[in-house]
C-alpha cells in the first residue's frame, strides 16, 4: 500500500511538472504588434499613397532595399512595410480582409477622400459607428473609423 501511494504521489508530482512546463512552452509568448507587410505592384505609387493620402510618417529604409521597399511609422513602435514584386491583383469587397484605422473626424476623411475623387463606400454599422471603405492602389481595402 505505501509502494502504490508513493507511486501515485510520484505520478502526480510527474503530471504538475509536465503541466507546468506545458504551459510554459505551448504559449506563443506574444507581447505586440510590429508590422504588417503588403507586397505592391508600383513601390513609388505605394510610398505616395500611404504617405500623402494615409499620412503615415517613412521610416529610413537601408540604402539597398530603398528600390524595393517602403517603411511607415503607424503608431506606438508599429509600421507597414511595402513590398515591390506583386504581381497578381488584390481582390476584396466591403466584407472583406482589410486593416482598420481611426481618423479624427469621419466626416473630414470623407470631404478629403471625395477631393482627391478617391473612391469609397460608406455605411453606419450596427452598433450606429459610421465606416468608410476605400482601396490602396493594389486593391487592399482600408476602412475608416472615428475614435
């Protein structure tokens, strides 16, 4: 009887430990975000779209890949990376995979997008938020939300 106690106190002690590094290890260990990479068919119409329409900051890119890459400063450490080389289109609806980002008034994004006759689609969600959708030069679509 004291053999099978100390055996069952011997799993046990086996079972905790080998949870207690399962949960170290199975975790992926995720603390943030740091870019998001979309490869684009024209790097320069790209870097003119995101920094003059978006209003995204660049970021220094090596002297060797300037030719081929566009960096941009998103907020709180995070950036969109563009990649030359795409050479198949990009294909999305309003419903679609797309990246969301918030404007200070969703009423100056719309007078601004319809003077640079950028076109977009509108509608009040659910919950009574108004969105707008609109497509980068590769089709990747970007919605818009007031904070």
């Amino acid at each position: 009887m004291k053999q099978l106690f100390s055996l069952l106190v011997l799993i046990q002690l086996l079972n905790s430990a080998t949870a207690s590094a399962q949960d170290t290890t199975s975790k992926l260990g995720y603390t943030g975000w740091n870019h998001m990479a979309l490869q684009v068919k024209d790097i320069e119409a790209s870097k003119t779209f995101y920094r003059e329409v978006i209003g995204l900051k660049p970021v220094t890119v090596p002297d060797n890949l300037k030719a081929i890459r566009g960096w941009f400063d998103a907020g709180n450490g995070q950036m969109i990376h563009l990649l030359a080389g795409r050479t198949t289109p990009v294909v999305n609806d309003k419903d679609g995979g797309h990246m969301a980002l918030f404007v200070s008034s969703i009423d100056q994004a719309e007078k601004f997008l319809t003077d640079k006759k950028i076109k977009f689609h509108k509608q009040v969600r659910f919950d009574k938020v108004t969105q707008i959708y609109f497509a980068d030069p590769d089709g990747y679509l970007i919605e818009l939300n007031q904070k």
